[in-house]
C-alpha cells in the first residue's frame, strides 16, 4: 500500500476518485498494458513513460466488481476474463494540475481497487482504438509486458501503486 491510502482524507470520494485498475493476465503470465496517447486534465503523459494497465472509474452506485469488466471492455475491447483476485484499495495524487476545467480536476487522486484477471479471449478481440459507450479511446497501441516491469513504464505519480501491484499480484503469473 502506499501512503496515501493511510491517510483518512483519501476514503473521501470528493477528494479522491473512486477507480478500478486491471492486471489482465496471458497464458504465459504477461500484462496488458496500452500506450496513452494524450493527456486528460491531471492525468498526464510524459516521453517514455505512456504505457499503463487499463483502469477507470467506478460510476455512481456501481460496485468495483462491475466496473473492472465494464472498464475493460470500454478501454480494450475484452470481454473474455476470469477473476483471480483483486487487492486493497491504493492511491496516488494527480501531479499540480492548472489547465483548462476538467472532469477529473475537482480530485487530488485517486483511490483504485486493482483486480487480476485472466485473459481468456483471443487476440484479436483486443482493440483499444474502438469507441464504447462513448468513451473516447485511451490508447493507440497495446502489448503484453512483464508484470515486474510496469512500474518501470508508466507515470511517476503512478510508480508506486504499480509496484504495489507487482508484489500483490506477482501470484499470478
């Protein structure tokens, strides 16, 4: 866990966005990961750190368990996945934010239930670029990666919630 999930503020759903994260594993123990192609408010992108596992937020009244399957096919197209377990809840703080008003610029961070999920779909499901429910996509490209990697690809303000997943979810692959 990280620090921030000790403080009491971060339970407060009008500080911090309530949000699922998904460890999509392969057969040989590989994570989806996609690459960011732009920025959204306080979730930035910087040179050589785009890639992400999917993750989204959990809408009013839904239970994280439904969000994580809804958020997974609107990011990526899956709907063939198996739950094998999930962890704590975590957060992280959005970097300094001072542009134009956003959805996500009312929130400091966000607090991410994170779930392991088997992939048992095939490839060619896997389509980031499609519209779904009309979110906009989120990513240009996709690959799998080293679960021990992830950390080392994706945003600073994200590393340590990454790692976090790393050690929780190192089980499954």
């Amino acid at each position: 866990m990280t620090v921030e999930t000790l403080r009491h503020d971060v339970t407060d759903p009008t500080i911090y966005r309530r949000n699922v994260g998904i460890a999509l594993f392969n057969a040989r123990g590989e994570v989806l990961i996609g690459r960011r192609f732009k920025d959204d408010g306080p979730e930035i992108i910087l040179p050589g750190k785009e890639w992400q596992m999917p993750q989204g937020g959990i809408d009013a009244g839904e239970e994280p368990g439904v969000a994580v399957l809804r958020e997974l096919w609107e990011e990526t197209g899956v709907s063939h996945a198996d739950y094998l377990g999930e962890s704590d809840w975590l957060a992280y703080d959005f970097p300094p934010y001072h542009g134009p008003k956003h959805r996500l610029g009312q929130f400091r961070g966000q607090r991410q239930k994170w779930f392991a999920l088997r992939f048992t779909g095939a490839e060619h499901e896997i389509d980031p670029l499609a519209i779904r429910n009309g979110q906009p996509p989120e990513f240009d490209a996709w690959r799998w990666e080293r679960l021990d990697r992830v950390a080392d690809l994706v945003v600073p303000f994200r590393r340590e919630v990454y790692l976090a997943v790393a050690r929780e979810f190192a089980r499954f692959v």
